[in-house]
C-alpha cells in the first residue's frame, strides 16, 4: 500500500483543504496518508470512520510562503521537513506539500537525494491540447533559471519516461522548445542539446510554442526561466479570455442566451485549465515521489494530488529514469 506523507501545515488555507482532500481521495483508493502537522487541528477534521485510516505525525511550525527556502533546511520541527524526512527514512514512499514550494525543492533535493545520473531536479506541469483528453508535459517550469545543454538532455529523459510510465503514453514524442523548427534555430544551449536529446528514439526535433497546445507532442523540453514565463503567461491568456468572454456576455440579452448554450463548453474548458484538475507539478528526478501543489489548492486539488502520488509510486518511474540514463550515457 502506497504511504504519502501530506504537509497538512502547507497551503493558504490552513489544514482543511488539505486534509479534506486527503479523506476526499480514501474514499475512492486504498492508501495511507501520513499527515504531518498540529494534531490537535488535524484529528477533529478526520471522519470518525477513516480515523483508523489515517496516521498523524505531530509537529507546530510552518514555513511561510514569504520565507526563505533556505530557512527550511534548519527547521527540523517544519511540517514540510518532517514530512520529507519521513521519506527520506523509508517511513512513506512519497510527499504532497502545498507549502512554500522552494522549501519543497530544497529539502527533497538535499534529503532524500537525486537519481543517479541527474545533475539537477526539474519540476513538469501539464498544459491543456486540442486533442481530447491530451496534455502536453513541459518541464522544467522553475527549479533551474540557468540550464545546460545536459540539463535539457536530462530533462528529456525524465519527460520521457515520465509520459510513458505515468500517462502510459504507448509512443512518447518529445520536442526541444526553440524560436524556430529547424535544427540550427535556437540559442546556444539549445543547439548544444539538440543532438543530445536526439539519442532519444521519441525526440522529433524543434518545437515552437504553438505546438504546446496542438497537441504534437507529449513532452516539451525548456529551461526552467522560460517555462516558468511559459506557465504564467499561458495562466493570464486563460484568465484574459474568461475575462472578455464574460465582459461580452453582459452586454447583450442575445449574448446571454448564446452564453446559456455554450454553458457546456465553458464548462468544459474550465476543466482543461483548471490546475485542481492535475493536484499538483512532480519534481522529477529526486529519488522518491514529490508532488507540488499550488498554494492556494482546494480539496479537489489535493486529492488529485494524491492520485498523482500513487500513480507515480505504483510506475516505477523513477527506475525508468535511471535505466534510461545508464544505457545513454554508456
């Protein structure tokens, strides 16, 4: 049975969402959930069913999201270093923290350690297509300004892996982002990688920003300065679109009718970019699972999130990881 630590002190919100997520998900999976957190605010929020269902590890400090992540590393009684050193100590195969996300990375880079091969960990988020039911994974989206040829190329291989054992993606297709298809587009790192990244049998070349969202390809491959500019500007276009959609349907009895119609579209496209629907960003390439999920995550959000973790775990993913680079590398 897969055990995930849960940072129930980390989130805007406190510890309801992040517990109530957590029970939201026992009720449809079999798994343990280890909260790590003040006891006395986390019991009352258990149903007296699950109660035996659960574990609490009990700690009364928190790092604040204005914080340094650095400060994380001497916080030994923080929920989320508790949480990670749980791990770390082989007490539960993963973590879920909706916490300060660098403190995230920090300690689960420097405690529980990377993969054998991996240079630098690297944190994937899921961007909506065309194609039905189809995301497109885009790492890394933070963990790393400054990248290096290599870098990318590691970042490839854990994309690859990732989208093949965890999304069972049957013939992965991984693109390198550039400003242009053709091969020598690109600045120098990019051109450095690319015949890197082409010891991959799913590599197809060049992608452009357009091909994220088209669905072309399964993993796209960036430095952690462009895709973190690449998540933000794709979250306020979102937010820009819903925000004329809904100024146009005010002004017009025919566009509120029209708006009534299409209620199931916009529905459904909330649902495509909605983050609560993924529960989290995984940072691939440290040694256990290590789900990310944003702060201000609701209970639908969490316990998505937990279902990444388990999916994650169950995929062995990690060894995939780590096959992948010995055979490359050799």
């Amino acid at each position: 049975m897969v055990r995930i630590a849960v940072d129930a002190m980390g989130g805007d919100f406190g510890h309801y969402p992040i517990v109530e997520g957590a029970i939201f998900a026992l009720k449809q999976k079999k798994f343990l959930p280890i909260f790590v957190g003040d006891k006395n605010k986390i019991y009352p929020l258990i149903p007296k069913k699950f109660k035996n269902r659960v574990e609490i590890v009990h700690c009364d400090d928190v790092i604040a999201m204005d914080e340094h992540a650095t400060d994380a590393l001497k916080r030994r009684n923080s929920s989320i270093f508790v949480a990670v050193d749980l791990v770390r100590q082989g007490k539960a195969d993963a973590v879920v923290s909706a916490g300060h996300s660098g403190a995230t990375m920090s300690l689960a880079t420097l405690r529980i350690g990377r993969i054998k091969g991996i240079s630098r960990p690297a944190i994937a988020t899921f961007m909506p297509t065309q194609v039905k039911g189809k995301q497109t994974v885009v790492l890394d989206v933070g963990a790393n300004v400054d990248c290096d040829a290599n870098n990318l190329f590691q970042f490839a291989v854990m994309g690859d892996a990732y989208a093949s054992k965890v999304l069972g993606c049957t013939y992965t297709k991984v693109g390198l982002l550039s400003n242009g298809e053709e091969a020598t587009k690109g600045n120098e790192v990019t051109k450095e990688a690319y015949p890197l990244i082409s010891q991959l049998e799913s590599f197809v070349g060049n992608v452009e920003g357009g091909d994220i969202f088209n669905g072309a390809v399964d993993v796209v491959v960036c430095d952690g300065f462009v895709g973190n500019v690449l998540l933000k500007t794709s979250e306020g276009v979102a937010e820009t679109i819903s925000y004329y959609l809904k100024s146009e349907i005010k002004r017009s009895p025919v566009s509120i009718a029209g708006a009534l119609l299409m209620k199931r579209v916009f529905r459904r496209l909330k649902k495509q970019i909605d983050y609560a629907e993924y529960g989290g960003a995984p940072l691939l390439g440290v040694k256990a699972c290590t789900i990310i999920s944003h702060g201000k995550s609701n209970p639908k959000a969490i316990k998505n999130a937990m279902f990444q973790a388990i999916r994650f775990v169950e995929s062995n993913v990690n060894e995939a990881i780590r096959t992948r680079l010995e055979t490359l590398n050799n």
